[in-house]
C-alpha cells in the first residue's frame, strides 16, 4: 500500500526536523521548505498530499500559502501547525480551506492524527473555548 505523501513549510529549521522524524513514521515526506512560496512551488512539483503549514512564515505567510494550494487543480489537505493559540487564527484557517490545525506545543501527540483525519476527509479544529492563555514572565 503507498505511503501518503507530505510536504512540511515552516521557517524554524528544528522544528522542520522534528516535525519531518515524527511524520516519516506513518507518511512520505516529499519536502522540508522554509516559507510559504517555496510551499506553494514544491506542491505543485512534488504533489503531495497532505501540506502542513506554520502560519508566520516569510515570502508568503501560511495563510497565504494556504489559500493559494487550496485554489489548485489537485489541492492537497491543509494542515497548520502552529504556535498561535487564538481563536481568531483557527478561524482564519478555516477561511482559507484547512483541515486542522495544531498547536506545536501538542505536536507529538496531534500532528499524525490530525494528518490522519484530514486524509478521511475530516476536519480537526481545537475547541470554541480554546484561548490563548500567557505564561508568566519568569
């Protein structure tokens, strides 16, 4: 059975790394790219399936990116993983045609899943009451 295929975009070079090992388990990683143009060139080379993408990127942010890979012929499932917290960003990303969207402080445990779900046509979206709630300085 073929592996479905997965391109990452996020500009922090760890994360693309921890995020591409926790993903190579179950999926394909076709790609690992730092902002959102070069997501959008990738996509439509590589093909992929699934596209997980980080909001506050350079070039083009996530939500751009997104919008622009929802518009093609083959649209992959978008997923967002992201440090944004506010509802008002989950709801943009719902705007712009994702399937999920997850909080990387949860990566190890919702990003598969999430990338499960959005593969069986379903969307996974934390909460109504999900917040924002700031850690104290120490």
């Amino acid at each position: 059975m073929p592996r479905y295929r997965v391109l990452i975009a996020d500009d922090h070079p760890a994360i693309l790394e921890c995020v591409s090992e926790i993903l190579s388990h179950d999926y394909e990683v076709v790609a690992a790219v730092g902002d959102g143009r070069a997501a959008i060139d990738a996509a439509a080379a590589l093909l992929p399936d699934v596209v997980v993408l980080d909001i506050s990127m350079p070039v083009l942010n996530g939500f751009e990116a997104a919008a622009r890979l929802s518009n093609c012929a083959r649209a992959p499932r978008i997923v967002f993983l992201t440090m944004h917290e506010d509802p008002a960003f989950v709801e943009a990303a719902r705007n712009v045609g994702a399937c999920g969207y997850v909080v990387k402080r949860t990566v190890a445990a919702q990003l598969v899943p999430a990338i499960r779900l959005a593969l069986n046509g379903q969307s996974v979206f934390p909460a109504a009451e999900f917040r924002y709630e700031p850690r104290p300085a120490l």
